[in-house]
C-alpha cells in the first residue's frame, strides 16, 4: 500500500465498476425482514447512488424478502446501461425473519426465477452462491449447488457467476465448474482470515467484496482507528472503508445504509488519502491490546 490515491475502478463481470458501490440490505425493514420504516427514503437512497456515479448493487431476493429487489425496479428501471446488479441465492426466510438455508438445485433455480421476477430482468448481471452460515464460511462440497447455477448460466438466465461465504477450496472447486468473477467474504481491519485469499483472487483477476453481517459495518472498537479518524478529519467508518480500498485493488465495497447523506459520506471515503504512516497504524489494528 502507499499513500497515493488507490485505482477507482475494477472490471466486473462484462463492465467496469466504480469500487465503491452500495449494498442494499439496509433498505428492508429492521432485521432485514419486512417493507422499510420510510419507503420513500429508500427510493431516493438508491437514485441517489446513481447520481452519485454508483454502477454496482449488492442484493438478494431474501432481504425482505423480496423488499430490496422491488424497491430497486422501483427506483432506477429500466436500469443504466453500466449499472451491475449483483445477487444471492442459498437461503430464504422464515415467517419469523429466520435466516434458512435453501441449497437444494431446486431452491436455487426458484431462487433465480424469483430474482428475475422482483427485479424485472430477462437475465441477472452475476448471481453469487452463498454457502456458509451468517458470518462463517463451512467447510463442505459445492459441486452440485454450483453446477445448478452454471446450468441456468448456460440457458442465458445468468450472465456471470460468483461466491459467498466460502473457503478457499470451495473456491476452487467452483471454478473448475466455471468462472468466478467474484467473492463476497467476511472481512474487514481486524477480522482479516482472507488475506491470502484476497491475494489468490487477485492473481486470477478475481473481485473480492467484503461484507459485514447483519446491519452493515460492525463498528470497530479501536482507539487506533478512532485516532486517525480524529486526525484525518473523517469517520471511523471512513477510514475503515479507505483502509480496504488500499488493501488490495481487486477489493470491491458495498456499503449500506438508509439515508443520503450517509450514503455520500461512505461514498466519500474513496477520496480520504491515507499516508504511508497511517497504513502502519491501522494494519497493527488486529493486535488484541488495541480492541
């Protein structure tokens, strides 16, 4: 990493996309199940990040569920022509608002059809396999789930095809199925297990999109971070957001939010400079007397 501003954008999927894009989640009701507290708030969240130059969108059919897809076909179809919607599949919701796993192939090609439908679209931009459990990758095989998704790939319902919440070795397995234009993870300063596979992935050319479960970005209780929030003028959670847009030029972030103005102040952290110094600092961030 140096002090110099990092690349802005990164190829995905068919396109080029900005690297800071915007994850959707937020925009269901609390606990991610449900219609928002202010629908008229979440529209304007999202042609907000449009007309801030925003061309990727993280989503899935399971927030809400359904909520988030409709309410993107509501704000910005028909959709720009650079803009990449990127979904998930391999869970559903409970009556409840529980999180349940839906890896079975005809889970996922429901999954797909339901995507389809909510967001308005002939074919999605890349639809990503979600494996593990909330926040955990789990060790298992993933042939079959993904050869079901490589199948609707090749019936023209999927452009492109991704990962999330996997290892390394599912990694693996998956692209000798077909190809993987990207990982979404967890990862963040301290919880930092992918760092060779953000490595690996970037060799290959591969997006790795950080994600934060349930609500966002954790906020990090680290007096380090706060400090050079402080003296850099910003946000803890601007900082944090820099700190990954230098740690790898592979690395793609979705953050989201409910409101425009937060939006732009996530938005705003592609434009924080982060000297060499600082680098030094946040990198030690993981050490234990620190949190």
């Amino acid at each position: 990493m140096t002090d110099s501003a990092p690349p802005s954008t990164f190829p995905l999927a068919d396109r080029t996309v900005n690297r800071m894009g915007y994850g959707a989640m937020q925009l269901a009701g609390p606990g991610v199940f449900g219609p928002p507290r202010d629908r008229a708030m979440a529209l304007a969240v999202l042609r907000e990040a449009i007309a801030q130059g925003v061309n990727h969108i993280d989503t899935s059919d399971f927030y809400g569920p359904h909520v988030t897809n409709q309410l993107i076909r509501a704000a910005l179809h028909p959709y720009p022509e650079d803009l990449v919607i990127v979904t998930k599949v391999g869970a559903v919701r409970g009556a409840d608002g529980s999180w349940l796993p839906a890896l079975a192939p005809a889970d996922l090609v429901s999954a797909v059809h339901d995507n389809l439908r909510h967001l308005g679209v002939d074919a999605l931009d890349v639809v990503n396999l979600r494996v593990g459990g909330l926040a955990a990758p789990a060790d298992g095989p993933i042939e079959e789930q993904f050869g079901a998704l490589a199948d609707l790939q090749r019936q023209g319902l999927i452009r492109h095809l991704g990962l999330s919440n996997v290892t390394s070795a599912q990694v693996a397995a998956a692209r000798a199925i077909g190809t993987v234009v990207c990982v979404q993870n967890h990862y963040n300063l301290v919880h930092r297990a992918d760092d060779p596979l953000i490595d690996e992935l970037q060799s290959s050319g591969i997006a790795y999109v950080p994600f934060f479960p349930l609500g966002g970005f954790t906020p990090l209780q680290s007096s380090t971070l706060s400090a050079v929030a402080t003296r850099l003028g910003a946000t803890p959670m601007q900082v944090a957001l820099a700190w990954l847009l230098r740690r790898a030029p592979n690395i793609l972030l979705i953050p989201g939010t409910s409101s425009p103005q937060h939006l732009r102040e996530n938005l705003a952290a592609a434009d924080l400079i982060l000297p060499e110094a600082t680098l030094g600092e946040l990198d030690r961030i993981g050490a234990a007397d620190d949190r």
